[in-house]
C-alpha cells in the first residue's frame, strides 16, 4: 500500500494506476492458483487499461486510496 500512499501524497494519477496495477498483480501472485495467473497474463493490458479508467471515475486521490484500504482490510479479513 506504500506506493498507493506515496502516489497520494505527490497527487500523481499515473503513479496511482502504475501501483494500484502492481498490487492486483500481487494478489494474482499470492492466490497461487495457476490458471487465473495464466490467464491474468493473457488479459493483463485490457485489465491495466480498465484500472485508469475506473480511476478516472473517482473525484479525489484520496477517495481511492480509501477505497483500496477498504477493500485491502476485506481481503484481509478473509483469508485470515
């Protein structure tokens, strides 16, 4: 989340869609389950392009970053 809160801090979109697609990947990488990986590869640029957009729907920097902490704590929550 260190690099969501930096983009933040700087108010860069670009360094906001850059991390937030980094950690979709990391949670891709961390279910360990093979297939959705190797079909994440496939879909890989369609989903970078779909994370700017959807991020462009959302007022403030700020809002994102919530709404990553929030669904960072739901994630969380389930696998514990």
């Amino acid at each position: 989340m260190q690099p969501l809160e930096e983009a933040v801090k700087d108010r860069s979109w670009q360094s906001f869609a850059i991390a937030d697609f980094a950690l979709h990947q990391e949670v891709i990488l961390f279910s360990g389950h093979t297939r959705l990986q190797e079909q994440y590869k496939i879909i890989e640029q369609q989903i970078r392009l779909y994370i700017v957009s959807c991020n462009s729907l959302h007022p403030s920097l700020e809002e994102l970053m919530a709404d990553r902490e929030r669904k960072g704590k739901a994630l969380l929550q389930k696998i514990s």
